[in-house]
C-alpha cells in the first residue's frame, strides 16, 4: 500500500517529494491533519436535497446547491463549506507552494450520505475504478486536484481502491476510444448537454473513464490496492490520473481545484500530455 502513498506530516512537509511524488501519479496523505470546524448537527444524510448524494459549494460565487433548505443549516453549511474551501487552500500552499498561483476555484463538496450499499449505473458508480471526467463541464486539459478529508463521527474510514498506473490505463483502452468529432461536440454544446464545448481531450478522458467502469473483466482483473483513508485524515490527489474507488465511508469533505499542465513541475506526466503522444488532435 505504501508504494501508492506518500505519507506527510503537516509539520514537517517535504515539498521537493510532494510534487514529484504527487505528479507521478501517487495520493499524499497526512494521516494527521484535518479540517476540525465541523458542525455536529450536519453529519446527517438528512440535510441532503431529494436524492442528491453531495452537497456542492461554489466559492468564487459563495453559492450552496442540493442541501435541503428547510433544514435551518444553510449559514452553518456555508461556514463550514467555506472554511474548507480555505483549509484545502492553505494545506495546497503549504504543500506544493508552486502551484498555489495558479490554481482556479472548482466546488466544495460535502459528501454526508453512505456508499456502500449505494445503487447507480454503472457509469456512474464510483465503487468502480475510474480516472475522473466530468461529462457536462469540459476542463480543457486542465489537471484536477483535489483535496479529501475524512470528517467521520464514529471512526469510520474511507476506503478506496487504487487501481494500475495511468500509462498503463492509456494502453489497455486508448486504442479502443472513437475519435473526437468536432461536430458532435458543438451538438452536445448547443443542446446544453455540456456547459461549453467538449474538447477532444474531453473525448478522450471521458471515454476513457467510461470504458475503465463498464469493463466487469477490467474491475475484476486489474491489479488494485484497498487503503483506509482514517477519519480525521486528509490527502491531496490528481483524480484524472490515478484509478481509483471509492468503495465505503460516509461524510466527506472535497475541494476541486483546476491546475494549467505548463504550472506542474513536469508537465509530461499529465494525462494531457500522454493522449497528446498517441492522438495528435488533442
Ligand atoms: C470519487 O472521486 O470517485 C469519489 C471519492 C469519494 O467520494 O471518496
Ligand atoms: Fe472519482
């Protein structure tokens, strides 16, 4: 399990490993060190909106979405929403100093309900290895870091697989992915099924994650590692490299930041880079 983490202590960073481990496709982990303004009356399934599975908080627009408003918890939500989005942050500048400048804000999420037990598509089941891809907002390239942290009242843990190395993902399904149409694209666009145009890398990374969870033999076969994020930890990961699942654990908190390829200490790690080698209209 080691060989998929790198383990820091809040005190004593070693930011030269932190980005090089980080960018070569490992989870930094502060066993810890987490975010402690939580409230007591939140950590409940009941604040979620209908069947809405994550709370979402947008911090450049201070906008809350699917938490159920008759509830009375939205200023608490929002404090605490908030205080993450800053503790997620503070942890990036302290940790990989260089990328703070160049971060853009994606959502806050609060994950309150239980996974294990969930039922979806399989598209949609994060129970099963995937690299992340958002199907309605295109990233254009840009790397998706995020930040964890288990906030879990009785000491459950978080447990996730974490599946083979993104070349070797690239190899196993690049080859069977259709090539990008630019046509489709700006069909998608003008029927609002994404929120701007999907780019081919879009394309590719989208497919690439469906192919990743369709595949029973994939999920079955691919060499993984189970590990046990603890409550009251934390760990920073790029999602669009490293397979992973989130198989059980409830009450979670997630920053999404988005980082240029050129700001990465080596830009030819980044999914971006290795489809730009094997299709060149990326
Ligand atoms: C995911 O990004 O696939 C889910 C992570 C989690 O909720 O633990
Ligand atoms: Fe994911």
């Amino acid at each position: 399990m080691d060989s998929y983490l790198l383990t820091q202590n809040r005190d004593q960073i070693n930011q030269q490993n932190s980005i090089h481990f980080l960018e070569e496709g490992k989870v930094l982990f502060f066993p810890e060190y987490f975010f402690r303004e939580v409230a007591p009356d939140l950590m409940t399934e009941t604040i979620l909106d209908g069947s809405r599975k994550n709370i979402s908080y947008d911090p450049s627009y201070k906008r809350m979405s699917a938490y159920k408003k008759e509830s009375g918890l939205g200023s608490k939500l929002t404090h605490m929403m908030q205080g993450y989005a800053d503790f997620s942050y503070q942890l990036i500048q302290a940790t990989l100093p260089s990328y703070a400048p160049y971060l853009r804000w994606g959502r806050t999420s609060f994950r309150p309900a239980q996974i294990d037990g969930r039922l979806s598509s399989k598209r949609k089941d994060d129970r099963r290895l995937h690299v992340d891809s958002f199907s309605a907002s295109p990233v254009h390239g840009l790397r998706i870091l995020r930040v964890f942290c288990n906030i879990n009242p009785n000491e459950e843990p978080r447990t996730w697989n974490l599946g083979e190395p993104f070349p070797q993902v690239l190899e196993r399904f690049a080859s069977q992915i259709s090539p990008y149409n630019m046509f489709k694209a700006r069909v998608l666009k003008l029927l609002k099924i994404t929120k701007t145009l999907r780019s081919a890398y879009d394309h590719y990374m989208l497919h690439l994650h469906d192919k990743m969870k369709l595949d029973d033999g994939y999920q079955a076969q691919v060499q993984k590692v189970q590990v046990n994020f603890p409550a009251r930890s934390t760990w920073i990961v790029f999602t669009d490299q490293v397979s992973h699942a989130a198989l059980s654990g409830q009450h979670l908190l997630e920053q999404t930041f988005y980082l240029p390829v050129e700001h990465m200490l080596n830009p030819n790690s980044s999914p971006l880079r290795q489809w730009q080698k094997i299709r060149p209209e990326v």
